[in-house]
C-alpha cells in the first residue's frame, strides 16, 4: 500500500510475479549452460506467450502500448529470478522507442515483427567507443539512394538470434557526435559478420557478440529521423534503458533478498533458527530499508517518465542516472549480504542468490558505468537544472 499502487498495476504486478516464479528454473538451466541454450529458448518463448517482449510497442501496432511504470512493475518482478531475463524487456522497450522514428512503412514492419517475437539488436558501443560516442569509427557512406556501412561494434546483445538490428554509425565524422544518425539493418543483410557469444560473469540470458559491417548496403528509407539526429535517438531510448538498469536492480536486491529472509528463518544454529540472531537481523533490516526506499525512487522516477513528453529532457536524464546508479550500488550491497546470511551454501552454482550476486556487478557497468552516471548528475547540478 505504501507505494500506491492501482488496482490494475497490481494485478500486473501478481502475474509477472507468477511468470517469474515459472522462470525460475529455466533461469537457472540457462544461466548454467550460457548461449541460446534450450532452456533459453524455452524462457524467451514463456515471455513472448506473457506479452512481455512487445510490450512497449504501441497499441496501433498490435503490442501493449505500456508505459514506463507498467513495464517497470513487469521487470523487477522477472529481475527477481533473472537480471538477464529482465534486461531483455527493457532492451526490447528501447528498441521500440527508437522504432518511433522510423518512417510509416518501416515502422509498421518493424513494429509487426516484434509483435510477432522477433528480437533486436541494437549495436552502439564499438572496441574504442563506449560512453565517448564522439569517437565512434563506424560509417556510412551515401551511395545510390541510400547508405554503405563499415565498421564493428561490441557488445551488441542478442545479436545471434535478433531478426532486426538498430545500428548507429557516422554520417559526417567531421561533426563529431551531431554527425551521428541511426539506422535500421536486417539481419540477413550481406556484409554483417557476427561472433560467438561472450562467455559473462552475469546477465547471462542477455548474450551479447561482436559484429563485423563490411559494406552494408541500406536504403534511406531505412534511416531513423534525420542525418545527424542520431544522438537525439540514442539518448530518448538510452533513457528508458538507464531506468531500466535501476529498476532491474531492484528486482535483483528483492530477489536476494526475500531468500536470504526465507533461508534465516529455517537455518539454525545454536538451537535457533539464525534470524534470531542480532547480526542477521541487522543485515536483513538494512536490505529492507535500502529496497524499500529504492522501490519509492524508482517508482517515482517511472512516473516522471509516464508525465514527460520528452524521455531526452535533461530532467529525465539526470533522475534516469541517479536511479541507476544508486540502484545498482545498492543491488551490490544487498546481494553480497544475501550470499552472507547464507554462509558457505551462498556460493553453490545451484543457490539463486549467488547468480543474483553476479547479475548485480553486470548493473553498474551497462548503459553506462555508475561513474559516468554521476558525471550526467554532476553537469546538471553545475547548470542548475535540477
């Protein structure tokens, strides 16, 4: 009750719970073998039947058309059994955030794909090009009513079996960061190489590859917006992702710990059950103080987002970054408690909270290392702007 939530959001809230509970397992599997592994594929299913994937896609196109705190409740509930599985709806949010852009035909394609469970890949981060896009390599060349691509990018998730990739590349590299545009690539299109999945410490059921872009034809009607609006996209979807790293979080520090809860009130030692001790009871109550407290944070700035017009706005952006990083660095702390409260047993493959542990490490270096987060605080409170 303390977070006012609806009637309809709460009941939102209980079935993704319900469809977390029935990932728990597959979760664990996947996680074990890492790739797109059967259990994988057997999860991705269970969220696409669960509206999950294309939940973001806007109603006229056939998907849920939800917002920023529907598809957070949905999230943090999956996060409490898998980061990697919850980071997969966010990054599918993004991906049709960015969609928004395309022209009319382009879109209603894209957006019929993904409806119909196809996944993304959204290829940004280069080798030499993470948070400084300015030194972005990649290019694309006008050639004959339309563009050539050259260049890699790293990191570029669920690359191997993504159907659609949203690719951003240098335009006009003497521009710097406003010679970037986006653009929409299939993933059969000749020219596109892509590696083995990298083997992560977390985040496991996101896996992520190195893509090769050896002149890559597409047409301008494949191009998001304008010539060297790119930034402009990246940073109205990267947003959406920065919340939700802090919400995914959330779920992982919830997941952790309610088992660490549950594991104290059956382990005992010295004939009692071990919450009865002063030190874990000290430990458990600052996990609820610091969940409960981020769950308002988080809420809070979902809402923002749901009011704002403009996910860009440098408002969004510097909540986005506080959320996200204090989030993360909370996950951190919680989990590393949870393995505690369970002693030894915290570090067996086969106990949640140990790959909790590691999906929460994996939250305070994507879309952005908390560092840089505080960077983005820090300009907007030199400016005055919050």
């Amino acid at each position: 009750m303390i977070h006012n939530l609806s009637k309809d959001e709460k009941e939102l809230q209980a079935q993704a719970r319900s469809v977390a509970e029935s990932l728990r397992m597959l979760a664990r599997q996947a996680d074990r073998q890492g790739g797109y592994n059967n259990a994988w594929v057997e999860a991705r299913q269970l969220l696409h039947d669960s509206g999950y994937l294309a939940m973001c896609v806007p109603k006229e196109y056939g998907g849920g058309g939800a917002g920023a705190m529907a598809l957070s409740l949905v999230t943090e509930q999956i996060a409490h059994v898998d980061g990697g599985l919850a980071n997969i709806l966010f990054h599918e949010a993004v991906a049709a955030r960015a969609i928004l852009n395309a022209p009319g035909d382009l879109r209603e394609r894209v957006f019929a794909k993904m409806v119909d469970g196809a996944l993304t890949c959204i290829g940004i981060t280069e080798p030499g090009a993470g948070s400084d896009l300015g030194a972005m390599t990649t290019t694309a060349m006008p050639s004959q009513g339309g563009y050539v691509i050259n260049g890699e990018k790293e990191i570029s998730s669920l690359a191997g079996v993504a159907d659609i990739f949203i690719l951003w590349a240098m335009t006009d590299p003497g521009q710097g960061t406003r010679g970037i545009t986006a653009f929409v690539l299939d993933h059969k299109a000749e020219g596109i190489g892509i590696s083995e999945h990298a083997d992560t410490l977390g985040f496991r059921q996101l896996p992520s590859h190195h893509v090769t872009l050896a002149d890559v034809a597409v047409r301008e009607s494949g191009r998001l917006g304008e010539e060297g609006t790119g930034l402009r996209v990246f940073a109205d979807a990267l947003n959406l992702g920065r919340l939700g790293g802090g919400v995914q979080a959330l779920g992982i520090a919830s997941g952790a710990y309610e088992r660490a809860l549950s594991f104290s009130k059956e382990r005992e030692t010295f004939g009692v059950p071990i919450i009865q001790h002063q030190a874990v009871q000290f430990k458990l109550a600052e996990m609820f103080m610091e969940i409960e407290a981020m769950r308002a944070f988080a809420y809070a700035v979902a809402r923002l987002m749901d009011a704002s017009a403009d996910y860009g706005s440098r408002e969004v952006a510097t909540y986005v970054a506080a959320l996200k990083s204090a989030s993360s660095d909370m996950a951190m702390g919680v989990t590393e408690d949870a393995v505690q409260v369970f002693g030894a047993q915290g570090i067996w493959k086969d106990n949640d909270v140990e790959r909790l542990f590691r999906d929460a490490k994996v939250c305070q270096l994507v879309d952005g290392p908390n560092e840089l987060m505080k960077m983005r605080i820090g300009h907007s409170l030199i400016k005055g702007t919050v």
